[in-house]
C-alpha cells in the first residue's frame, strides 16, 4: 500500500498534471505517466528542475526529447535525460 499523501501534495500534483498536458502526444506520453510513477521518488531539487521543465515551450520540449536538439540548460538536460531513461518501451 502507498503511504496517504497530504491534501496539500495532491493538490500541487493535480496542477502539476494538468500542467503536463501538452499540445503533442509525443510529449503527453512522457510527461503524465512520469509525473504519476516517479515525481513522488525526486528530491526537492530535482521537483524543482522538473516543474521548470513543465513551463518550456513545446516546440522545444519536443525538439530536446527526440533528440533533435541539446537542451542548452545542464539542470534541464539531466531532467530529459532523467525522464527518457524511465520510459518502458
């Protein structure tokens, strides 16, 4: 069983959720499962990084994940490439 999370946490992941819908499907597989399986295991930090992740535009969000494009930003790089390594193929 999952340890109770506090209404506070829930209501910071639902935005969180929400946040994480994009205008791509490439990126809407990414984004909502790995907020729902592993956003609860990151350290403070790595949250952080994530939910500035979460405000990049999409064009580039698509570009960094598919490998088009490196994420001139070292933290937001680690983060793609934190979430690429987690996606089950």
């Amino acid at each position: 069983m999952f340890p109770k999370q506090s209404e506070e946490v829930l209501k910071d992941k639902r935005r969180l959720i929400w946040a994480c819908r994009r205008g791509m499907l490439e990126l809407d597989v990414l984004f909502e499962p790995f907020v729902k399986e592993a956003y609860d295991e990151l350290s403070e930090e790595q949250k952080a990084v994530f939910r500035r992740l979460v405000t990049c535009d999409d064009p580039d969000l698509f570009a960094w994940f598919m490998g088009h494009k490196e994420c001139p930003d070292e933290e937001l790089k680690g983060m793609v490439d934190f979430m690429l390594s987690r996606v089950k193929v």
